[in-house]
C-alpha cells in the first residue's frame, strides 16, 4: 500500500471535481503522469521550487527603492561627536569628543523614543592600520560593526558615512590630488562594504559628508571633480556584489549645501535604477551656528513668525533673513530637482540650533520656545518635500547619552510633533 507521495515534481492536480473520481494524478516534469487511488494515500508532501515565472521562496533583502526606503525613515538621529572625532595629536575614539561610550540600551532607548534611524558619522582615515594600502583597523571596524548592529538588531535604518576625517577628501576636491583621493575612497569603501555587504535595505551607505571648497575655488570647476568620488563610491560598492548590488547609496553636494547643490550637478551613474539619495545639510548660520557676534553681524536668537522684533539690550535677536517661506521654497526647489527630476529622495543629513548659554529668564524661555518650533517646522516640511531628517545631536543637546533619557524635553517635543504632522509626497 502506497502510504505517502514525496514529490518534486512541477505541477501536481488532484481532479476530484466528482464524487466518482478516485485517482490523484501526478505530472512529473518529464511530461509522464502517474496515477494513485485515493484510498491508498494518506498525505502529500510538496517541495516548493522557482519557476520561469519568478516566482522564489527567497525573501528579498532589498525590496525597496530609494523612494519607498525614505518613505520608512519616520525622524533620524545623528550619533554626533562621537565615532567621527580626530583630536589634533592624531588619537581617535568615540570618547575624544566627549560622548561616553555607546551602549546597546542606549539605541534601545532612542528607539523607544521615536527616532528609526540613526546616521553614524565616522572617520575611517585616521583608523587605517596601513596608511600605503589604507588597511582599516581590524579592532576599529569591529567596534563600528557592533554598533551598526545595536541599530540592526533593532531594525533601525543606519546611514553609514566618510566624515570630514581630518579632510583627507573633504578638503581635497581639487586636480591636484583628485588621483590619491579616488584611490583612498576605492580601498576605503571596498573594505567597508564588504563588511556589510549581507546586511539588508536598514543599512545605507553616504559616500562622505561635507565635500568642500577653498574660499577662491570656482564650484562648477570642482563639482566634476567631487562627481568623480561619488562615481568610484558607487563603482566600488557595487562591485563588492551580495545585497550591495541593490543597496541604496547616498552622495553629497559641494559642502552639503542647497544653492550649490541646485546649481552644480555632481550626481554620479549608477546601473541600478532608482537606489540613489541625495543629501543636503541646513544650519541658517547667525540662528544655528555663529557664537559669537562679529562685525559684520550678530547672532540671532529667536527664529519664526511669532518670534519677530525681539531686542536685547537694545539689539535684534530676531532672524529676518531666514524664514518660514525661505525654507519652504528650499525645500521645493530640492523636491523639483533631485525627487521629481532625478527619483533621488533626499537626505536632510544635519539641522541643529546651538545653545545659547549668555541668555537667562523669560529670554531663555523663549529661546527655547522658538528653538522647539525651528525643530517642530524644519522636520515637517522636510517630510512634505521628500526629505528625510536627521538632527545633529551631540553629548549634551536633546538626547542625554549617559542616563538614557530625553535631555530637552522642549526640543524633543517639537522634533517629534514635526515628524508626525510631516507626510513624504511619495
């Protein structure tokens, strides 16, 4: 008595359209057909395999364009100051610059509030243990794994990036050493894509971060030049194959800046269709930025519409030159160019107001009010323009590293109100 089929086979019908009907037929692949009596089975196992169709019991790593992966990034973070930090004497670790030691529970905590993806800036150059074959420090790439993997274990997306690194490229997008840099960016993107090359669509690549320009450069001159290091980024990550053939892979404008970035064309080719980011940084310099005041201007305080005609001691504190409506049409012009143009979502890398310690009372109060509503306005309008944001937070901003907890209750507050009222346009 024939008790079980196990079978292989491409198609397999059981006709049992009739009461009369009692045979199972099977069609093998050779074409032949083989006949059971019914009452002679009891079970029939299958063997699922790929057809002509397609069709795969496979899981695909990498289902999603660059659009549809954005589109997953709810509110990014930045691990500032931390795996990116060159100290002038040469040594580097990710407590140079005053972050303490990153921790799984911590990745835990950002997760638990609100943030799904984190860039992780990091310099890579300082840490090589072969400066002729630009070898990266076994201990050094060990350490950044361990990290990406808190993040991938938590399935948070992760921006994995060449910082400014001592300015080995940064500083670098020049004729004179565009050869020595192109090399350097082949060895040191081989190295760390195969690393994480098995890694699924939460692992991002940026080919660097704030691609600079000397005071006198002329940026339609160098913009082929800087094209040329995002072009051997992309070359190189591909060719290193498994999951980073489709990988989304992020590049930079000329200092990340949005002006240069909409007037100089540095997006590199790519044989793969619609896996390529773009990214930008925004600090309005007098309101986010400047410290000190200087003698072309002075620092501003409050930003926003209902933070207008503040004066201190008989000064303006209010920003005027950079507004609602001036960031709003930014923004479009990214979204027309890179998202609509050219199908490259875009990466808002870095945004962050520095504090501003001379200020006490009802001027501190409203500081932070305004602060809270910079976040609250930057991250949703980013969002509606197909923008993804990421805050540049460092040890002491919003996020307290050493406690795991929220370090600025106004700040956060309005992060992620703006991350909830913001909707990606695709």
């Amino acid at each position: 008595m024939i008790k079980k089929i196990l079978t292989a086979a491409l198609f397999l019908a059981a006709y049992l359209t009739a009461s009369s009907q009692t045979n199972i037929y099977v069609w093998q692949k050779d074409g032949t057909v083989t006949s059971f009596p019914i009452s002679n089975v009891d079970s029939i196992s299958f063997t699922p395999k790929s057809t002509n169709s397609g069709t795969s019991t496979t899981k695909d790593a990498m289902p999603s364009d660059a659009k549809t992966l954005a589109a997953k990034m709810y509110m990014g973070i930045n691990l500032g100051n931390t795996f990116e930090s060159v100290n002038n004497g040469g040594s580097s670790n990710e407590t140079s610059w005053g972050s303490p030691v990153i921790t799984k529970s911590l990745i835990d905590f950002y997760k638990a509030s609100g943030f799904n993806a984190i860039r992780l800036p990091v310099a890579w150059h300082i840490h090589e243990s072969n400066t002729s074959t630009y070898e990266i420090d076994a201990a050094w790439m060990k350490r950044i794994k361990e990290v990406v993997d808190y993040c991938y274990q938590d399935s948070l997306y992760v921006i994995i990036n060449i910082h400014w690194d001592g300015g080995w490229l940064e500083n670098n997008v020049t004729s004179t050493k565009q050869t020595a840099v192109n090399a350097e960016q082949a060895a040191l993107w081989k190295q760390i894509a195969t690393q994480f090359k098995d890694y699924d669509e939460h692992v991002l690549f940026a080919s660097c971060n704030e691609p600079g320009m000397n005071q006198n450069d002329d940026a339609s001159t160098i913009a082929p030049i800087l094209k040329s290091y995002h072009q051997t980024f992309v070359n190189t990550v591909r060719a290193t194959g498994g999951n980073n053939a489709k990988r989304c892979l992020i590049v930079q404008g000329i200092t990340a800046d949005i002006d240069k970035s909409l007037a100089n064309d540095v997006v590199p080719t790519d044989n793969v269709q619609n896996r390529m980011m773009y990214e930008v940084h925004d600090y309005p310099y007098t309101y986010a930025i400047m410290t000190e005041d200087a003698s072309w201007g002075n620092m501003d305080y409050y930003w926003g519409k209902d933070y207008q005609n503040i004066y201190i001691n008989g000064v303006e504190r209010s920003c005027t030159w950079s507004t609602e409506t001036t960031m709003a049409n930014d923004f479009n012009k990214m979204k027309s160019t890179f998202v609509n143009g050219k199908g490259m979502p875009v990466i808002l890398g870095e945004f962050a107001v520095t504090d501003r310690p001379v200020l006490t009372g009802n001027d501190l109060t409203k500081f932070e009010a305004s602060r809270a509503y910079y976040y609250e306005y930057i991250v949703k309008t980013a969002k509606n323009y197909g923008m993804v944001p990421f805050l540049w937070d460092t040890p002491g901003h919003v996020m307290d590293r050493s406690n795991n907890k929220i370090l600025n209750q106004t700040s956060y507050d309005g992060l992620m109100k703006g991350a909830k009222e913001g909707k990606y346009p695709f």
